[in-house]
C-alpha cells in the first residue's frame, strides 16, 4: 500500500520576507495545509476582509478565504494575515476521507455519491501550497509597489 503524500510532508513552514511572514500550516483536526502572507500595518490590504474585490483576484488556491488577525504561536499577531485553505468540496481533506464512514450518518444513496465523490477529490500537497503561498506574497508584494509609486 502506497503512502498518502501528507503523511512524509512537514505540518508548517514560516520565512519573513521584506517586512511580510509568509506561513503554511496543517489543519491538526481534518488534516488540510492552509496558506497566509501576514501583511504589517500600512500596507494597502492591512484591514482588507477576504470579500474585498481587490483580493478576490489573487492567483491562489479557490480564492481568499481568510483576512484577519491570528492569533497562535506562529503566527505575529501585529500582521493582517490574508490566506487560502485546501478544504474544499472538491479537495481531498486527509482525515475526513481517509475515515469514508464520516458519510454513514446520511442515506445510502447519498452516502454512496459523497463516497464516489471523495475518490474523485484531489489533495493540494505541501509543494503546491507553498507554490500559491509564493503567488501569494508575488501577488500582495506586486501591488504594494503600484499604491506607493516603488
């Protein structure tokens, strides 16, 4: 039996990078990797929320999910974090999917589809996340440089 790729990949990565905290993190609970680019305060999309029109259009993984504060031990918590997740309903989510009697409270037909479904999800790899994390920062970094004329 071949290996699921999360179980040799690492659970979190963090760098600081011109005054920004890029981070990946592993979901502890269901198993998914999240991304986030902490901006610091007076960046233009410090205070952005994840519905704003200017970040819906950042090149990640189903869109911006998340635009707040966080606060955790790896995170800084004077940044805005603005970040993606890899939880989807067409993402394969490691530890619902891997216990497919998560489905067995709902109907058998029901039940039946969602199983055939997960076999069909795909899961978003640590490479890949830090691949859109690096978008990311491009992304936030590029129009940083635009609003102050660098």
């Amino acid at each position: 039996m071949t290996e699921a790729p999360w179980e040799n990949e690492i659970d979190g990565y963090s760098e600081n990078r011109s005054g920004c905290h890029l981070v990946i993190d592993r979901d502890i609970s269901m198993g998914f990797l999240r991304g986030y680019v902490g901006v610091p305060e007076g960046h233009i999309f410090y205070g952005i929320t994840d519905t704003d029109g200017r970040i819906r259009t950042a090149p990640v993984h189903k869109g911006i999910t998340y635009a707040d504060h966080i606060n955790h031990k790896n995170f800084d918590s004077k940044l805005w974090y603005i970040g993606f997740d890899a939880a989807h309903v067409d993402d394969l989510i490691p530890f619902i999917d891997e216990g497919i009697g998560a489905w067995s409270m709902l109907p058998e037909p029901l039940a039946d589809l969602m199983m055939q479904q997960e076999k069909e999800n795909k899961y978003l790899t640590f490479k890949e996340v830090h691949e859109q994390v690096q978008q990311l920062y491009d992304f936030l970094h590029k129009n940083i440089k635009i609003e102050n004329n660098f």
